[in-house]
C-alpha cells in the first residue's frame, strides 16, 4: 500500500512504530537509515492528509437572528473562540 493510500490513522500508526525502533537505538546503520526515510515519508503524508482535512474545515455560526452561517476555517482564529 502506497503511503497515499493509507488513512491517516494508519499512517501516524506506522509512523509511531518507526519512531519507537529508531528510538531503541540497536538497529543497524543501514536499517535506521531506511526507517527514518521511511518516517518522513510517512510524515509527509500525514501532513498532506491533515492540510486537505483544514481545507475541507468549515465553522458554523449562528448569526444573531438564529440563521447558521457557514464560513471558512480560520485556525488563527479558532484559538480566539
């Protein structure tokens, strides 16, 4: 499975278990390289996967005469909230 195809559940799942090994310190060189390539890649995709979800965010707001309102969404100004 491509690491495009996967959910990003299952990819920050995968990226846990690489973290976990490259922390134990006794892999070879070798092996550690390719894991930790093999992490970023994992990296980006969940990445990707979590910048199309904030594209696709979208806030309902309920104006004052009781209308919902949807808008796009604004991190910035989510924290405010």
């Amino acid at each position: 499975m491509k690491e495009n195809e996967k959910t990003f559940e299952e990819a920050i799942s995968e990226l846990e278990e690489v973290v976990k090994k490259l922390e134990n310190g006794d892999l070879p060189l070798d092996e550690s390289i390719e894991l930790f390539q093999k992490g970023l890649e994992l990296s980006r995709c969940c990445s990707k996967k979590l910048d199309e979800v904030e594209k696709k965010i979208s806030r309902l707001i309920e104006s004052e005469d009781g209308d919902i309102i949807e808008t796009a969404f604004d991190p910035a100004g989510a924290a405010e909230d």
